[in-house]
C-alpha cells in the first residue's frame, strides 16, 4: 500500500476534481428541471435527492483509486470547488456541501479501514453519504418541517440514488480505469 499522494496521483485527483466539477454543474439543470416536474405533485424536494448520487460520485471514485486517507474527502471537496467557479446557482454554499459529502465519503472508507474495496465498502461509503448528507440537509434545507412519510420516501430516494451513482457506476468506472492500467496498485 502506498504511504502518500506522489505527483501523478495529485494531478489525476485534480482531473477528477474538474470533470467531476462540470458534471455537478450539468447535474443542477437535471436538478431543477426535476423540481419543476414534481412540484405540482407536491414532490419538488425530492428532486435533490433523486439527484445527490451525481453529486457524490467524486469522493468514492477517489477513494476507489488512490486507496489512501483524504482522497476522498479531497476528490469530492475539488468536485464541489470546480463546479462553484463554473458560477453554479448555489455559490460559495458548495464548498460546505463539498465538506460534507467528502466527509460522508471518507467516513464509509474509514469504516472498513482503507483495506477493503469491494461491495461492502460501496455499502459502507453508501450509508454514510446518506446520513450524513441527509443530516445535513436536514438543517440546511428544513427537512425537519416534512412529514415523516415524505421523509421516508426522501431518504430511502437518496440511499438509492447514492448507491447507483457513487456506487454502482463507479465501480464500472473503476474497473475500467483497471483494465486500462490507469490505476496503479
């Protein structure tokens, strides 16, 4: 196992950060055309987690590659800070919510002792995200004022949109990344 970030691995943490960073900035038009389908129905505020899996898929993805403390709290945090200087509509507020995702992030690798890449940690990294982005929303965007039901259907809505995109499609990515020896282990 490797003892620390040398150059190479510090300028592909940055590629991630940029592209990860134009993504989170398209994901916001996903995220507002969703609010404006589903608010009628009285659904709006599920768009955020419908699309909060997009938003996390930097830190995991990080952490899957360099497999060391930090990678993926720094993966998601670089996300975060690309896509504020692309002018998004939330500003500056997205380095908190890069802190937060990149600690949810981080907690999941932290949990399995950065030994253990496999489901359970996508699992692990999956649940974390989820509660701790959830909690998160839960003072930042008055998810406290929801009914118990709705909450349910947001946080299960979240768990599941974490773990397809942060998960699932980054182990696609990663396996990719393997067989194209991009990853070093």
């Amino acid at each position: 196992m490797k003892k620390g970030f040398h150059l190479r691995d510090i300028i592909l943490l940055a590629l991630i950060g940029i592209i990860f960073g134009v993504i989170y900035y398209a994901a916001a038009f996903v995220y507002n055309g969703l609010t404006l389908l589903l608010t009628p129905a009285g659904y709006g505020p599920v768009a955020n987690d419908i699309t909060m899996g997009i938003w996390c898929m930097s830190g995991p993805l990080a952490g899957f590659m360099f497999r060391l403390p930090g990678s993926s709290f720094l993966g998601e945090f670089l996300g975060a800070a690309v896509e504020m200087f692309l002018g998004d509509q939330w500003g500056a507020s997205n380095l908190i919510s890069g802190v937060v995702q990149g600690i949810g992030t981080e907690l999941g690798f932290t949990l399995t002792g950065y030994r253990i890449y496999n489901w359970l940690t996508i699992i692990m990294v999956t649940a974390t995200t989820t509660i701790i982005t959830f909690a998160w929303d839960w003072f930042r965007n008055g998810y406290s004022h929801f009914a118990g039901q709705m909450l349910v259907v947001m946080f299960i809505v979240r768990f599941i949109s974490i773990f397809f995109f942060a998960g699932v499609l980054n182990k696609l990515i990663i396996n990719m990344l393997d067989r194209a020896h991009v990853i070093r282990r």
